[in-house]
C-alpha cells in the first residue's frame, strides 16, 4: 500500500466523517470508501522479546500553603499583632539564634521588614512558615 493511498483513504473517512457530525452542511451524497485493508507487519520488525512497558516518572506535587481568604481558614494560635510577636518570641526562643535569623526572611518574604507591620490576612502565611522552620524546614 502506497503512502498516497493511504492518504486518500484518510481523507475520504474524513469527509465521511464531516458528513455524519454535520448532516446539514453536507449537500453531497457520502464517498464510497473501500474496505479497510488489514495491516500486514514484516515478521523481521516483530520482537519475540517482551519489553516491559515504559512508565513515565510523574514528581509528587508540592505542597501548596494555603493563601488567607481561600478555602477553610487556618488557625493560628494568635489573633492580633501582641499575639503574633508573642508566638514569634516564642519561637525564637524553641529554635535558637542561628535558625532564629531565618525569621527575618520569612517577614521579607511577605513583605515586611518589621513584625508590627504585619497584617492579619498574612497571620495564617506566617504562621505555617513559621512552624516549618520550627519542624526543621
């Protein structure tokens, strides 16, 4: 079988194809196609070795914290900026002075270069970020 038979095949089904979805827009009657001729495969391209089948590797999905506003809001053990500074020294404290530093590189990450400016739609952001260093992250 030739590559332009094939083709025109291909296109006959097609219009065939057109015709069915489409019964309005086709005015002409339905091409006769040929019957369809059987795939015959040269026994030297056939493997008698299986191969096992290729699976792709698909990366687990980061976790994504959640923004304030969607979905369930999350707890914090603070309400209000007293509150806040007071979970953070706190933290301070749990975690020492060298990781205790990497606070200040959440409050930039969020904007902010002091924990008195911080607003409360950022408290839940602060909050997980700041419980991920406390769990060693």
């Amino acid at each position: 079988m030739s590559l332009e038979s094939s083709l025109e095949r291909i296109a006959v089904a097609l219009e065939q194809y057109i015709a069915m979805q489409n019964p309005a827009m086709s005015d002409a009657p339905a091409p006769e196609v040929a019957a369809p001729v059987p795939l015959v495969v040269p026994a030297s391209v056939v493997s008698t070795n299986p191969v096992a089948p290729v699976v792709p590797i698909v990366p687990a999905p980061a976790p994504v914290l959640p923004f304030p506003g969607a979905g369930a809001p999350q707890v914090t053990p603070f309400q209000d900026v007293p509150g806040l500074v007071s979970y953070t020294m706190q933290a301070y404290q749990e975690i020492g002075p060298e990781n205790g530093a990497k606070i200040q590189g959440v409050l930039s990450g969020l904007g902010y270069n002091n924990i008195n400016d911080v607003k409360p739609e950022h408290f839940a952001q602060f909050y997980a970020q700041i419980e991920m260093l406390k769990s060693g992250g």
